[in-house]
C-alpha cells in the first residue's frame, strides 16, 4: 500500500540520520529525491548511493531554499512531497543561552519551514495537491532539560503544521508532523558531546524505554513514508509520534 512511484520528493537536511534514511526509502518505492543539506561532501554520497540527486542548501538561507526548489522543479518538474526534516540542538537553558545560538536553532528548525512551504505550496497547489512532512520532536510536545532554544523550535513545528493543514487543506495539500524520541543518529552524539558526556552514558541515561531501545532513522523513515503516501490520503494536521511510548 505504500507506494511512491512517479512521486517527487525534497528532503532538508537528507545527508545524514532521518533524512538520509527516508531519502533511501523514498527512493526504494519509486520517488525521485532531491537530497538537499548544507553538507555537500555527505549530502552528495548520499544522493549517489540512494540514486538521488544533491543540491546544497543551507535552509536558514532564503535564497538557497529558493535554490533547492528551482532545482526540484528544473530536474524533476515538481514537489510532490516536502520532507521539512534538517535541525540542530542547542543544549542550554535559558540563562546559558546566546542571542545568536537562539535565532540559529529558530532560523534552521522553524523559518525553514515557512521559507520552503512558502515556496513549494503554490507548485503543489497548481498541480492538484501534495504532501508536507515536518520534523518535530517528542520535545515538541513535552518539555526536556536543557534546551530550551530547541523545544520552542519545536513546539512551533507542531503547532505550524496544524495552522497549515488549516490553510492548505482546501489545496489537497496534506501537512502533517512527524515527532521522533531519542534517535540513533548524529544528533544525539552531538548532544552527548555539548552536556559532556560519552554517547554511550548519554543513551543509557536518557528518558525511559518502554520498547527497551532508542529509535533507529529506519523507524522513522518508515512512518513518514507511509505518511507522505497515499495509504495516509485522510491524515493531515496530525502529530505523530514515533518514540516506542517515550512520551506516553
Ligand atoms: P543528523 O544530525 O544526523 O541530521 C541532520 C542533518 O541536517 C545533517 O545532515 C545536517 O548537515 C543537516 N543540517 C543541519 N543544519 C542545516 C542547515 N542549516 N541547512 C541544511 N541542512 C542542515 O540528525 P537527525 O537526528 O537525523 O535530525 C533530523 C531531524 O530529526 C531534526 O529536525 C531533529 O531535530 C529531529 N529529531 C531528532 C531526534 C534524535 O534523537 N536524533 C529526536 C527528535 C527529533
């Protein structure tokens, strides 16, 4: 039931973890992908071995979103499905936080989002519909210690991807929100590395596992695959969390 096939697909940050991993699975059931990440050395591998094609795109940079969608729309004459996926975490509370790390984490986690949306909405609304998939957080609907920067990103990926369903909705566009638990990518070894941690103490440490293991990018790749397909045509609006119960 999960098909792609004749799909053309935009994943953001598409190098490495969720977004290389969806790539694949995308690709695997017949989407053409446009991998797009700041990471060109990583990002093209990726596209070579997924059978995609790269573009480099800072998302925080309006004009490289632009860029992207130029690309999507020059190679492959569309976006059927935009995975709005790439970001970064900040580990600090409110009182260690920067002004400038603040508005990073807010410009890569959020206004990409609007940027991309913004432009990829009216292609898909000239063409008869499409499919948005965010990338939230399970901080993205509970709070989380130490990164307060990230899980107001968050919190914003959730409740945009309700407010668009809203407004797009009438378009047959569907947006929907993909929130992730801990991850077995290299965010988290980055997190591990910000609190000063070893990954390994880090992964044991971290909140309850009712599955008794850390979500690997497979996981994920799964569910928004069967979101961004037509198997999920009535699900749109929707927060999906893909953490083995950690929020539960
Ligand atoms: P990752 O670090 O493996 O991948 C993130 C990718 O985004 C990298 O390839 C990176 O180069 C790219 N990127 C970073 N800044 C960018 C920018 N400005 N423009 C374009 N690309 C950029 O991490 P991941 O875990 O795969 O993260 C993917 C998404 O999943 C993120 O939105 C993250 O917040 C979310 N998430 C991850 C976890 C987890 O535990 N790993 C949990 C919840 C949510």
């Amino acid at each position: 039931m999960i098909d792609l096939q004749g799909k053309r697909a935009l994943v953001t940050g598409a190098a490495s973890g969720i977004g290389r991993a969806t790539a694949a699975l995308f690709a695997e059931l017949g989407a053409q992908v446009l991998l797009a990440d700041v990471d060109s050395e990583r990002g093209e591998q990726a596209a070579k071995d997924v059978g995609g094609v790269f573009v480099r795109c800072d998302v925080s940079r309006r004009a490289d979103c632009e860029e992207a969608v130029h690309t999507a729309v020059s190679q492959f004459g569309g976006v059927d499905v935009l995975f709005n996926n790439a970001g970064i975490i900040r580990r600090s509370t409110v009182c260690e936080i920067t002004d400038d790390d603040w508005d990073l984490v807010m410009a890569v986690n959020v206004r990409a989002i609007m940027v991309l949306s913004g432009l990829v909405v009216p292609l898909m609304a000239a063409n008869g519909g499409g499919v948005i998939v965010n990338t939230g957080s399970g901080w993205g609907v509970k709070g989380g210690a130490r990164a307060i920067s990230y899980c107001a990103s968050k919190g914003a990926v959730v409740n945009m991807t309700r407010a668009m369903a809203i407004d797009h909705g009438p378009d047959n566009i569907r947006v929907v929100c993909v929130c992730p638990g801990d991850t077995n990518t290299g965010m988290l070894a980055e997190e591990a590395r910000q609190l000063g941690e070893s990954a390994d103490a880090f992964y044991a440490d971290a909140a309850d596992r009712p599955l008794g293991r850390i979500g690997t990018p497979q996981d994920i790749a799964r569910t928004v695959a069967f979101l961004a397909s037509d198997a999920a045509a009535f699900v749109s609006g929707a927060v999906v969390t893909v953490d083995g119960a950690g929020t539960a």
